[in-house]
C-alpha cells in the first residue's frame, strides 16, 4: 500500500484515535509495529495487557508498516483480553474491539472464514479488508457480514470482481449479487471504500434491475470512496495514454455518483441524502479538476445527444444499460 493510500485508510478507519504524525505515541507504535514478530523476545505476549483503544492503533500500524498479513495466531494474540474473559457460548474468542484494520491479510494469511469462526466481535463498527490476496472469497465475506449487522464503516479496497457461481454466470453478475447481499445485510453501512477497485467499478452502471439498494439498506451510505489510487506522475494539458485512462476512471466514478443519488431521488424519500464521492484528490487541484470536469461534460453531452425521448430529464449523463 502506498503512503498515500495507507494514509488515508488510517484516517477514515481511526477518526476516533487521531494522533499527530511524529509525536511520541506515532512514533512508539511504528516501531512496535515494525519489529513485534522479529524481536527475540515475546513482545508480543504483552500486547494483550494495551488498553483496547491502542490495540485499534496497533493493527492499523501493523496494516502500514509490515504489509504483510497476520496470521490467525497473531491477531488472537493481538485480541485476547488480560483477564482472560474472553470465552463465547458458541466457543469463539469474545471481543469488544470497534475498528478492525485487516489490511494486507484476508486471502493471503487470513481467511474470512477462520475470523467468523473464530471470533465474536460484540461492538464491530469499523472492518477495513483492504489489499487483500489471491485467495479471497466473496462468500466467504457474505457469511461474515451477516453476524456483523452493525458495520458503519467497510473497506473492500482493491478487491477484485467476484468468482462465477451456480446462479451467477459471469463475473459481473456475481460481483453485483454480491453487492446486492450486502446492501441487505449491513443496513447500518455508512461509509464504503472501494479504492482501487476501478477495473469494475463501471459495472455499478449496468446495475438495471437495481440490485444494489442504494435507497433502502444502503440508504445511510453518505460516503463512498471511488479513488483509482496513486494517479499518473505526469499531468498535462496534453496528458498521455496513462493520463487519459485515469482520468475516464474519475469520470466513471462521478457517473456511479449520479446514479445512486438518481435512484434515491426517484424513491423520493426525504431521509435518504445524497452521496459524497472521494476521489482520493483534492478538488483544490485546479488542473486535476479542470481536466476531469472537461471529460466529464463532454460525455455528458455526448449522453444527451444520444438519449432517449424515455429517458429521465436529469440533465446528467446516463451510463450503460441505465
């Protein structure tokens, strides 16, 4: 994970414990995060005496510094309480713990499976699964979803497109059932953040029977997260093919704002309000800006032209299939 993107899911998934770059405390836990598993001693075994807020802390910094995964073992030793009242009626490790920072680790050295059979999260508000490995699964991260219905903040960045299954057949349909599942599940969702997901993050337009229900159980998603991740180092008016590719993914990712906050408008609930795109840029950047607003009312218009006289009278440009 690049600073820049690491950075940022430090900030949406630690808002709580924000700390000052560079002072004591940051400075404490990179180290620790950088050396816990290489120390020659066990500076691991005393982890479970922190208090639950610095564990939070910890693993977010374990997520940035060693970009590597934790195994099952380490995070139960990362979890474990030091008054050894952790049991659950169903055998599973009890744990109180809010924010959740898995990045590098489900389908590398983590599997969702093992994290739903083995812990019972009673307060999880905030997962992050961000940089996952090969070894993912979809389903997998259905069926944990369900016994955490009261998830506010998601983090799927860089997932890729879900596996066909029986009553999917090609990748665009599973991803987007999938998507539908979990628009049914954590109705309590806030936040998502598909950064780097942009090799499909089109298909969010292709969704005609509205699968996604961005009006009812993803009715309180105010924030979504559509960066493309780290942009191309060279900007210009002239850009490039690099450029000119980054740039149409920031124009789709405006597109699928539209859309949802299209499909809630048609609802007509006045409780339902509109979403707010990240794009991982500031839109102080005038040249940034400039350049993707040209591309984006250019299609707009090319949109318009093409529209149909059934077509709602938005103004905006319809993406595929809507």
């Amino acid at each position: 994970m690049s600073s820049n993107s690491g950075d940022r899911h430090v900030h949406v998934f630690s808002k709580s414990h924000t700390i000052s770059k560079g002072s004591l405390l940051d400075r404490s836990l990179a180290t620790l995060a950088m050396n816990i598993y290489t120390h020659p001693l066990p500076a691991h075994s005393n982890v479970q005496y922190l208090p639950l807020h610095l564990k939070e802390l910890l693993l977010t910094y374990l997520a940035r510094y060693r970009l590597i995964g934790l195994t099952l073992d380490q995070l139960q030793d990362l979890l474990a309480e030091s008054n050894n009242n952790t049991g659950d009626p169903s055998g599973r490790i009890r744990s109180n713990i809010k924010h959740l920072d898995l990045s590098h680790s489900i389908g590398s050295s983590l599997s969702c499976d093992e994290l739903d059979r083995t812990f019972a999260f009673t307060s999880l508000t905030h997962l992050c699964l961000a940089k996952p490995g090969t070894n993912i699964s979809w389903s997998s991260l259905l069926a944990l979803s369900r016994n955490q219905p009261d998830l506010t903040h998601l983090s799927l960045a860089y997932w890729p497109m879900a596996s066909p299954s029986p009553e999917d057949s090609d990748r665009v349909s599973a991803t987007l059932q999938s998507l539908s599942s979990l628009s049914s599940t954590l109705t309590k969702l806030q936040h998502l953040d598909l950064e780097g997901c942009s090799e499909w993050i089109s298909i969010l337009l292709s969704d005609q029977n509205h699968r996604i229900d961005w009006s009812g159980g993803w009715k309180h998603v105010r924030c979504l997260n559509l960066s493309q991740g780290p942009m191309p180092i060279a900007i210009s008016l002239e850009g490039g093919q690099a450029m000119e590719n980054w740039i149409q993914g920031e124009v789709v990712a405006r597109q699928v704002g539209d859309n949802i906050d299209n499909v809630r408008k048609c609802v007509g609930k006045l409780d339902v309000p509109p979403v707010r795109l990240e794009h991982g840029w500031s839109p102080d950047n005038f040249m940034i800006k400039f350049l993707v607003d040209r591309a984006y009312e250019r299609n707009r218009m090319e949109g318009s032209s093409h529209a149909t006289a059934t077509d709602a009278p938005t103004g905006r440009f319809r993406g595929p299939g809507l």
